[in-house]
C-alpha cells in the first residue's frame, strides 16, 4: 500500500493538478474532477488491483493468465501492452518534467535566487527551457537515479527507497502548509477553489478533468496491477484503495492550497499552464526574508522525492514485462528500458527549444510541439483508452462470482455500487471522453 501510494502521489498532484485547477477557473474544476475520482477513477482502480490478484503477475503474463482461466478471447493481453506503451510515453515527459526538479534544487541550493528581483527569477524557467544542454543534463541524472534504484529490484531498491522517502514527504507537507498559511493569501487560493461557474464547463474542461483523475490515481496503464499482484492476500483491496484515494486527493487540495496561496499574495498568474509551479514558487521563495534557501531546497527535495516514486511505477511493469518475457536479468532490462527512455525524453526536451511547434487544441494554442502531443495522447487518449479497456474486462468479462471473492467486500451495496460504476458509468464516461478527444477536438 505503501508503494502505491508512492506511486500515486506524484507530479500529477504537484506539478498538473495546480496547474490543471488554475487554467480552468479553481472551483469550476474541482466540482467535475471530484466526481471523475470518485466515481470513475476509483472503481477502476480497484478493478486494477483485483485484476493483479487474480492473475499474479506483471499485466501481460496476468491478463493471460486470467482469460486462460475465464476461457475468454486470448487478445485481452493486449491491455497489458497498451499499457506498457502508455507507461513509456508518460516516462518520456514525465521524466524532463522531474528534471526540471533537479535544476531548481541546485538553483535554490546555490542561493542563486535570494534577493534577486523577480522578474529575473521568474525568467529562469524560460531561460531553462531554451538551454537545450542543461535541459539534457538534468534529464540524464533523472532517468540514471531512476534506472540505478530499479535494477536492485522491487522488494530491495524500491522499498528501501520508499520506506525512506514516504515519512519525510509527509512531514515536509505538512509544514510547508503551515507556513503557506503564514505567508500567502490563504483566504484568496480558498475563495478560488471553493467558487465555480457553472457555465464554464465546457467539453475540453471534463476530459481534462478525466484525465487528471485516471493520471493523479495511475489508473488506465496497468501499473496498479503490479501492486494488486505483489499485495497480501488478506489485505482488502476496497480499502487499500480507499486509503490511496484519500490520500492522493488530500495531498493534491493542500498542494494547490498552498501554490494558490503563494500565487495570490505575490499576484501571479493563476493560469499560466504548466510552469506555474516552477514559474510561480521560486519567485515566492525569493521574496522571503528569512531562511529562503532552506525553505526552497526542502520545497523542490520533497517534489523530487514524490516524481521519483512514480517514476519507478512507470518503469516497474515494462521491467518486470521484460525479464518475465525475454528471460533476461533485472540488471540489463533496468538497463535498456532506461536508454530507450531518456532517448525518448530527448524529444520532449527539445519540444521547448530547437524543435518547437504550435497547434490547436480544443480551441487553444498549445506551443509546446512533442511535449504537448505527448501529454495530449498519453493522458487524454491512451490512459482513458486503458482504463475503459479495463472497465469492460474486470465489469463484463471477469465471472461476477470471481470479483466478488476478490474484492470481498463487506457491504453489499458497496460492492454493487462499484459493478455499477464499473460496468456501467466507467465504460459511458470514458467512451464520451474518447468521441470528445478524437472526433471534436478543435
Ligand atoms: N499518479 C502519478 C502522479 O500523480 C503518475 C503515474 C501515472 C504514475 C501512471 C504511475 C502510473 O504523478
């Protein structure tokens, strides 16, 4: 549980949710992202896990092993591969995003901020992404921590790391939420995520929220049914999954409390996309009179810790995949998978400079050329593709006797409630979101 917790509270509630919640009015986007979690995003995800415990295994070997078992079509294992593409993909930008991480580590470390004006400060981001050879070295020390804790295996290099990495990161929240409360505008970032407009939601509002539902809990891809395979029998996958859920979206509301509190009281730009965090923050620490280059390296460690475990819950389940299935040591597949992936990475590092491109998108500019399709395919295509893929297997394929003895849920409205959501709400959601994506995006 611990892992997947880890997995699940990454930069998709520090970096995306903030982001995702400024440009899309606040409340507004709260008020349909809460429903998608809860309603969509967590049945699902403990369709996920049950689907691990039956099959046992990473989710190609598993899914076949399960429609081997239910005597269904053997073409279902393609789940699993769908999903260790889209695992890749997400890795591509996900990781140049984190290692953005590294560089304001340093730069906070250094000082290389305090005192300085904030137009300057706020220019580092930019200056960051033109500078294609920083990007690429950042990106390089990323993917090779990543890689180095991956090869010494789940039970060794990836608890150790989380039973480390888990603690710190909950009491680094908790007080940098205090003292946001201190020196933001507290009242203005609450007033901003408790007010909506209805008539401003609009269809690319409910896929992005979708979408930031299935990123934020890693459902769609697979990678939950890696912790469903490794979990105690004994362990209750309804409540397992609670306790991920509550924990995912707390973490990713004190988050955006905070970034909004520190964005208001320096009036910023609530809306400014996917550098807002590291537009918005450095600026803020900068402005601090006291202890800004401890507050700011603490800040950036605990984001770097929390891209980290998530980043090995991408990687995990094309390793496994690879030395279940090509019989090679953990060593070298950890190897290979981490060349492919920083070579893809390389694209999305250069998205922000020498290979930049604009298009349209649901009526906005995206400028940010591979990044942008990246994050556009991934997350509002091939992770709502995968998780409809898996509502349809473990809702209308799965013997219903079977994921009733798996869930074992106590109460049976409860368990009602998720075959519903399962079977019915999931499958209709997620296939209006698809027809939305594909066939009205402009
Ligand atoms: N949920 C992770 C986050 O919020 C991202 C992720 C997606 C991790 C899918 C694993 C699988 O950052």
């Amino acid at each position: 549980m611990l892992a997947a917790a880890g997995s699940s509270i990454g930069l998709g509630n520090i970096w995306k949710f903030p982001y995702e919640t400024g440009l899309h009015g606040g409340g507004t986007f709260l008020l349909v992202y809460i429903p998608c979690a809860l309603l969509v995003a967590f049945p699902l995800m403990m369709a996920e896990v049950l689907i691990g415990r039956y099959g046992r295994g990473n989710p190609i070997h598993g899914i076949r092993h399960i429609a081997k078992q239910e005597h269904l079509s053997s073409l279902w294992p393609v789940i699993g591969w769908f999903g260790l593409i889209s695992s890749f993909l997400i890795f591509s930008f996900y990781s140049v995003v984190a290692s953005w991480i590294l560089f304001y580590i340093m730069q906070s470390a250094m000082g290389s901020f305090v005192g300085v004006p904030a137009e300057i400060v706020q220019h580092s981001y930019g200056a960051l992404l033109r500078n294609s050879d920083q990007m690429m070295l950042w990106h390089t020390i990323f993917v090779l921590m990543v890689v180095v804790v991956l090869t010494r295996g789940v039970r060794g290099g990836l608890e150790r790391a989380l039973r480390i990495i888990m603690p710190c990161f909950i009491a680094l929240l908790i007080w940098l939420c205090v003292y946001a409360s201190q020196v933001g505008d507290f009242d203005q970032a609450l007033h901003f995520l408790a007010s909506y407009d209805l008539a401003a939601i609009d269809a690319e509002l409910v896929v992005s929220a979708m979408a930031q539902a299935l990123f934020s809990l890693s459902v769609g891809i697979g990678a939950l049914v890696m912790f469903g395979a490794y979990m105690r029998d004994e362990r209750s996958i309804a409540s397992a999954a609670s306790w991920v859920m509550v924990f995912d979206t707390v973490f990713a509301l004190l988050m955006a409390l905070m970034i909004f509190s520190i964005v208001f009281a320096f009036g910023m730009d609530a809306d400014s996309g996917a550098g807002l965090i590291f537009e918005t923050l450095p600026v803020a620490f900068s402005q601090m009179t006291e202890y800004s280059v401890v507050w700011s390296t603490l800040f950036f460690t605990l984001l770097l810790a929390a891209s980290l475990t998530s980043a090995f819950a991408l990687l995990e389940p094309i390793i496994a995949a690879l030395t279940q299935g090509m019989n090679i040591s953990r060593r070298l597949a950890a190897w290979l998978v981490g060349a492919c992936a920083w070579a893809g990475g390389m694209l999305t590092v250069y998205s922000f400079n020498e290979l930049k491109f604009s298009f349209y998108y649901f009526g906005e500019q995206q400028s940010n050329g591979v990044f942008d399709v990246l994050n556009i395919v991934a997350t509002h295509v091939m992770m709502p593709l995968g998780a409809l893929l898996i509502a349809l297997f473990a809702g209308w394929r799965i013997h219903h006797g079977e994921t009733k003895s798996l869930l074992a849920m106590r109460v049976e409205v409860a368990y009602r409630l998720w075959r519903f959501c399962t079977r019915i709400l999931a499958p209709i959601v997620l296939g209006a979101v698809l027809v939305m994506v594909l066939f009205f995006p402009a």
